[in-house]
C-alpha cells in the first residue's frame, strides 16, 4: 500500500496532508528526491521487519531510535505517564559535553500546561516547524541546548488510542531543514501496534501463571 499509493505522491511532490494539532503552523518540507525517497523507504522495510518480533518495550524504543538516526542529527524519546512527558533516552549533541542519555532523564513536561507538548499527546497528531517560545518549549531546550537547531519535529507513539511516548528531533549541529518524515511517522505508528502485541503477550503470560 506505501509502494502504490505514498510513493507517487511524495514523487510528485504534492503536499502531505495537515499534521499541526493546533493553529501553529509548520514549515513545509524541503522537497525529496528520488534516491532519498527510496532510501527512506528502504530504512523503513528494514526496521518494519524488525518490528515483527519484538522481545520487549525496551527493544521497540531502541529500534525507534536507531530509525531515528536516519532523520535528525538529535532525538529523544519521551515517555507519557502520569501527567507528563519525562525523557527516557536519546543521542545527539548535549551541553558542555555532557551525555544526552543523562541530561533527558532530567526533563520532565507537565501536561497539564499549555504546550506544544501536550497539543502533540492529546491529537496524536505529528509536527514539524519552529518550536514556539513558550514556557516548557523553551525549558527543553534550555536542558538539551539549543546549538544551531532551527526547526523541531515531534512524532507521537500511540498505542490503544493513546499517545504514550513523544519522539522529538532537530539537526543542533547543522541546522538544517528536515526532509520528509513520512517514512518514519509510519515506522512510528507501526511502533505502536508492536508496544501493544507486547503488552498482550504480557497479559496472556500473567493469566497463564494464575
């Protein structure tokens, strides 16, 4: 379905459909050619058969992040729980030398306030453009540092309809603009149906040991 219907459209260049949830708009992508959209979509066969089998969360979000690598120069991921979006791991540059791993666990998003953030967890919709100048945009990247990064995407991990994870990337280092990320926003929405295989599997194994 990707091959017969994604690929002659991202071809020809139309525009993606709306993904911003709020009326902050995004910066429309740079054009793809034709050996980057094979690329992408040769990235997203590989980790979609990886997604198959999944043993653990703990794979799946590894997975996610290796995939990551191919889009942005830095990614982390967040994990919503309780109210909040709280980094759980990344890569790319980081303050002072620091490890970007370490420096997220120290981030945390209250969503019960105005954010891009909680825009992003509550449609379940992705975005990508300028991050805005609100309070707890502006504390994640006063965390992570902002460097040269201009543009921001953010891709949320939905499982049984609801969004528990957000993905975030830049390029800190060059400062580039994205190219397309439909490739990795259906890795993203394929992650979410192995988090919930696992979460069953899980389920099944608990009530054979009753």
């Amino acid at each position: 379905r990707i091959i017969d219907h994604e690929l002659p459209r991202l071809t020809r260049g139309a525009p993606p459909p709306p993904k911003v949830p709020t009326e902050r708009s995004a910066a429309a992508p740079v054009p793809a050619t034709p050996d980057e959209i094979s690329r992408q979509f040769a990235v997203l066969q590989r980790h979609l058969d990886e997604l198959r089998r999944p043993e653990s969360a703990n794979q799946i979000s590894a997975l996610l992040m290796r995939a990551a690598r191919e889009f942005f120069e830095r990614a982390v991921l967040f994990l919503v729980k309780h109210d909040e979006a709280r980094g759980l791991g990344g890569f790319g540059s980081a303050p002072r030398d620091q490890k970007i791993g370490l420096v997220v666990r120290e981030v945390t998003v209250p969503l019960q306030e105005p954010s891009l953030f909680r825009d992003i967890v509550t449609a379940g919709k992705a975005y990508a453009g300028a991050l805005p100048d609100g309070r707890w945009e502006q504390y994640v990247l006063g965390k992570i540092g902002r460097f040269k990064s201009n543009t921001v995407a953010l891709i949320p991990l939905l499982a049984h309809r609801e969004t528990i994870a957000v993905l975030f990337g830049d390029n800190p280092e060059t400062g580039r603009e994205f190219g397309r990320l439909d490739a990795l926003e259906v890795l993203v929405s394929q992650a979410g149906i192995a988090f919930e295989n696992v979460f069953l599997q899980r389920k099944l194994e608990e009530l054979q040991k009753r």
